[in-house]
C-alpha cells in the first residue's frame, strides 16, 4: 500500500498516520520530522532548509525531492509507505510519479484530510511532541498525562505568525496538487473535524470502500 497524506498544517496529517501504519503495515515518512532531524544534526541539508522553516516557508522542491527519493529506496518501504507532508507542490507530486513509474510502482491512495483554517491556529499553537517517543499531544485537546508534561517541546515554527505562512503557502502551492491526485481517481477526502478517533474511522472506511 503507497499513501499520500495531504492537508493543511495541524489538519491530523501525523496524528493520523502513527495509527494507520499500524494497521497497513507501512512505513511512515514524515519530510517535516526528516528535515527538522537534519537541522537538529546540523547536516547541509538542515542548513539549508532551517531558515525556510522558522519563517513558515517551504523548503525548495530539489532539496526535498531527492530526500523523499532516496528514502523511499529504502528496504523498509518495498511493503509499501505512508508519506506525511510530502508532496506540497505540484513539482513534488510530478517528480512522485515519476519515480514510480522509473520503479514500475504505482499509488492507492492520496487522503485529503480537510479542516477550516479557522481551527488551524489554535491546533498549531496547542501542538506538543514528547522527545522521547515522538507522540504528539495538543494542550487542550489531548493533553500529555503529567509524568511526562515537563518534558513536552513546542516547535519553533508553531507560532501564530508562521502558522499563518504556513497556511497561505497550502493554499497557494499544495491545494492545487488536489485535482492533480482527483483526476487519477485515487483522491480520498476525510473530514479532519471531530476526535482523532472519529477521523482515523473515517479514512479506513473510505480506504476499505476501494480496495
Ligand atoms: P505541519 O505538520 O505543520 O504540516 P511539517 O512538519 O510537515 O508541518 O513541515 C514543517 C516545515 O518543513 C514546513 O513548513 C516546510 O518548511 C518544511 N517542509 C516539510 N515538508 C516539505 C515539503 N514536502 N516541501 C517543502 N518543505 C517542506
Ligand atoms: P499535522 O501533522 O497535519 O500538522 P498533527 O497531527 O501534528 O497535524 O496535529 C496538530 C495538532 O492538532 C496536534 O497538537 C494534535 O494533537 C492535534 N490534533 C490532531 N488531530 C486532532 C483532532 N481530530 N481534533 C483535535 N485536535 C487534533
């Protein structure tokens, strides 16, 4: 199985993909945690992409691409991946298609999770991740249990005014790569408002209504 996850910031994207892998036995690569890895590890990578992600900017599709191509090469993803945030423009979702075709792979499926911008704020500031595990909490909605409160991190670019960036450059240049995926036939919608629960049914419903 090869999924997409698309959706504006704060729409589930990572929330949603550590409880589908599970279920299909994929692989979850996440280019936002690949490239704030790289920046933590001071690669040239990550000094080239630090400055583009403080300000909510993307990163430039080369960077990206070849990041994604080489990690999708990787054994763990021969049974299949679930890719987070990746593509986000349509230089991206070409340069996919692309390398799937060169590998004879094709996609199943590309799930559009959809919610309002005006709730995408308020998740993107109450967003928290444990360092430890990776498991990301949200302040209100799903707040971390106190053993582990102290040691929650908050992102440096989940901020009110990079989330706004944020926000413009989905309109701008990942919303359009949704007609690209619709015309295949592979586009799933999910609604993204309700409890995370509520949501991951959603999107296995409408996954196993077209296998
Ligand atoms: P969110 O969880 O808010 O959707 P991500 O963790 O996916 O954000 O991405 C954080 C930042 O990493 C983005 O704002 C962007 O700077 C960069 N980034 C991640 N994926 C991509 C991509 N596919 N293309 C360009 N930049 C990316
Ligand atoms: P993305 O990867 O799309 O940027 P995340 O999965 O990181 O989004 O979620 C953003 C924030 O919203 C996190 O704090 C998360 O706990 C919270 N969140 C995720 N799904 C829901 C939901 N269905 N309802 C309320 N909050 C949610």
């Amino acid at each position: 199985m090869r999924m997409i996850l698309v959706g504006p910031p704060g729409a589930g994207k990572g929330t949603q993909a550590a409880r589908l892998i599970d279920t299909y036995g994929i692989s979850h690569i996440s280019t936002g945690d690949m490239l704030r890895a790289a920046v933590a590890e001071g690669t040239e990578l990550g000094r080239k992409a630090d400055g583009f992600m403080k300000a909510g900017e993307l990163v430039p599709d080369e960077l990206v691409i070849a990041m994604v191509i080489e990690r999708i090469g990787k054994s763990d993803c021969e049974n299949g991946f679930m890719l987070d945030g990746f593509p986000r423009t349509r230089a991206q979702a070409e340069a996919l298609d692309r390398e799937l075709e060169k590998a004879g792979a094709t996609l199943d499926a590309v799930v559009l999770i959809e919610v309002p911008d005006q709730l995408i704020v308020e998740r993107i500031t109450g967003r928290r991740s444990d360092p430890q595990t990776g498991r990301i909490y949200h302040m209100i909605f799903d707040p971390p249990p106190e053993e582990i409160a102290d040691r929650v991190v908050q992102r440096s670019d989940d901020t009110e005014e990079a989330c706004v960036a944020r926000l413009q450059k989905y309109h701008g240049e990942t919303a359009p790569i949704v007609p690209f995926y619709e015309e295949k036939g592979i586009l799933v919608r999910a609604d993204g408002v309700g409890s995370p629960d509520e949501v991951t049914e959603r999107i296995k419903t409408e996954l196993e209504a077209r296998r």
